[in-house]
C-alpha cells in the first residue's frame, strides 16, 4: 500500500510504477525481473487528465502495449466502477483479472464505497478478496489517502495482510513551486531490510522537451546535502537543526564529514 496527503504525487508514483512493471524497465533502483500484465483501476481522476499523464511518461519510457498495460476509469465505464467492498462486484472484477499479475487499485475512497471505513469489519470483505488474489498469483497495490494527523486514514487493519507500507510526505523544506517532490517511507518492510527499507527523497524533474526523470537520493544523503547548503549560506548549526528538525549531533557530525571531504 501506498499512501499519501493530497496532491503530494500518490497518483503518478502509482502511475509510473505499473507502467515499468508493465514495460520491465527501472524506476527509483527497482527493476523487474520481467515485464508484467497489469490492470490500473483509475477511481478517481478524470480520463482526460490520467490520458495527459499517461502520455508523459510514454514520452519518457517508451510505449507499452495494451495487453501489458490495462485501464479502467470511471468517465469510460457506462454502468460506473466497481465497488470492492461488494462480493458481487468482486465476482465481477476476478473475470477482468483473468491473465492479470499486478492490480493497481487507485484509490480506496473510491474504489471500497460500502462500509464505514473506520470500521475494521468494513474492511474484511476486502481483505478477503485481496488474500484470493493473493492466492492466485496476482499481486495488489493499493493507493489510499492520509488523514489530518498524517497517518493513513480509516481503521489500520487493512495493514494487517500487506507485505509493504509507503508512506509518501512532504519534506520539511517543501516549496509548492517544486511540483512532485516527496519523501518515501517504509512503515511495513515484509521480506527486506538494512538499505533496501531505508527512506528516501524523490523529485520529478521536467525537461524542456516535454520528458522528464526522477531524482531521488537516501534521506540520509539528502539531509547532509541540505546541511552542507545552508553551512554554505552562512546559518549557524543551532538554526540549522531547528530549519531541518534534525539533532545537533547530526549537525554536527555532518559538518566534519563535510570538512574531511573538502565541502566546507
């Protein structure tokens, strides 16, 4: 599952990653094995806007067949789209998964309309459908909202039968006119650790052409770049720790790493 704030990016890193799971290519120093059937269930965004971005990143990426890539949206389907808390509807949509190895279920609002979704019972018609296609070699990436508090919204068992949890949020020294930029955490690591579970910072950079390419780096790394700028611009390691939210022994110690490699 990933999660996220609105308009922090949730949708185009969801977006991206079916399409080079789709397509087999790298995104962020991840990479498939082999390219993917994919079914991206687009419940909220209009068809129009999701075309826009969808023409974006093949401009980047390349094409990607239809059989590979597959969307639902809801301004193109006459009787509207499913609703996954419902087991008639799941009836329904385990024909279209047919010869499908990822479903991209974007967003839970959206796409679980019944039930109350601070009820963990709410939640259990789905869990069960995810655990069946689970069990039929189809994995699910759930796209969901935060709340005010920052967390993800709605009852917390949903996370129960998840392999991984990403947390997408602002960082600290966010300016909107940055566009996608975001830090990704991993708040449910089932199956990896050390580095491969540690946090990182993501930025979508768009070229004159109309491509674009992510930028990302370990937030370890990020803080110690962003240390090194402001030591740069004059600001005392105290105004630094409160700009950035980090310890003053972190400061410090990454203004003598500084120092021993000459940035400073």
């Amino acid at each position: 599952m990933v999660y996220a704030p609105r308009e922090v990016g949730k949708t185009f890193f969801a977006l991206e990653t079916a399409y080079v799971i789709a397509t087999g290519q790298d995104f962020l120093g991840w990479k498939p094995p082999k390219p993917a059937r994919v079914l991206y269930l687009n419940g909220e965004m209009p068809a129009s806007d999701f075309q826009q971005r969808l023409k974006a990143i093949e401009l980047t990426r390349g094409p990607v067949s239809d059989e590979m890539l597959r969307i639902m949206t809801p301004d193109l389907q006459q009787t509207g789209m499913p609703d996954i808390s419902r087991f008639d509807h799941q009836q329904q949509l385990s024909n279209i998964v047919n010869n499908t190895d990822l479903v991209v279920i974007d967003n839970i609002s959206t796409l679980c309309r019944s039930g109350n979704e601070n009820e963990a019972d709410s939640w259990s018609s789905v869990q069960n459908f995810i655990l069946t296609l689970r069990a039929n070699g189809v994995s699910v990436l759930l796209i969901h909202h935060a709340g005010k508090g920052g967390n993800q919204r709605g009852t917390s068992k949903r996370e129960d039968v998840l392999d991984t949890v990403i947390a997408l949020k602002r960082p600290e020294d966010y300016k909107a006119s940055e566009g996608a930029r975001f830090e990704a955490h991993f708040e449910k690591a089932r199956g990896f650790t050390g580095d491969d579970a540690e946090p990182f910072e993501v930025a979508l950079m768009v070229e004159e052409d109309g491509c674009y390419h992510w930028e990302y780096n370990t937030l370890e790394e990020t803080n110690y770049q962003k240390v090194i700028r402001l030591l740069k611009g004059g600001l005392s390691q105290k105004d630094i720790s409160i700009e950035l939210a980090l310890n003053k022994s972190t400061i410090s110690r990454y203004a003598k790493q500084a120092q021993q490699e000459g940035l400073l």
